[in-house]
C-alpha cells in the first residue's frame, strides 16, 4: 500500500469520525415539555450543559473534518492513491491507519473536555 493511499484512507476514517461527531450535536436529544413563564433554575442550567455539550461537540466535529480535509489534500497533491511505491505490507499500513486514527481520536476528546470545561466555566461566570 502506497503511503497516499494510506493518507486517503486515513482521511476517510478521520471524515467518518467527524460526522459522528456531527450527528451527536445535531441529534442530541432537545428539552421537550412545556415553556413556563418561571424557569426553574435547575432547568437553565441544564440547558446550559446542552448546549455546552451540543458546541463541544461540533468543535469536535469542525476539528476532525479539517484533519481529514487536509491529509485527503496532502494525499491527493502527492499524485493520488495509485503513485509511488508499493509497500506490500497491507497489515502494517491497517495498523498505521489505525493508530494515527486512533491517537487523532484521543486528541479530538481531549480537546473537547477542555472545550466544554471552557464553555461552562464561562457560563458559570
């Protein structure tokens, strides 16, 4: 497996990663009931923490989708998927691709813990 072919597949999996991230911010379950004229406390701030979490998670999202618009660019500007040399080891390119998946993933969570830390600090303010 060529090393562009490995940058296509990585921005494939970092794509799908960003879309879920997507999915979870705009799906994520609303507050149903009906609207008071007096909103209890308790239900301000956890639609607080909603949103919170909704905006974490398309930081997330926008993260994922530039990495992946980038090493799809990068492998693409490099001569596509079918140039250069042949590695022949398949498995080890999987676990390549898996890793830096992986470790983009991680990356992606911690950066949205410090998001949502951020968001609530600054909503407690």
């Amino acid at each position: 497996m060529t090393l562009n072919a490995m940058l296509g597949y990585l921005g494939m999996a970092l794509f799908f990663f960003g879309a879920v991230f997507m999915l979870l911010a705009i799906l994520r379950p609303r507050r149903r009931g009906h609207q008071d004229v007096e909103v209890p406390v308790e239900a301000l701030e956890k639609r607080t923490a909603v949103n919170a979490r909704r905006r974490a998670d398309m930081y997330s999202a926008a993260i994922l989708l530039a990495a992946a618009a980038i090493t799809e660019i990068v492998g693409i500007a490099r001569g596509g998927p079918a140039a250069g040399e042949l590695s022949g080891n398949v498995l080890g390119a999987f676990l390549a691709i898996f890793f830096v998946a992986f470790v983009c993933l991680v990356g992606c969570l911690v950066a949205r813990h410090f998001i949502l830390a951020r968001i609530c600090r600054n909503a407690d303010a």
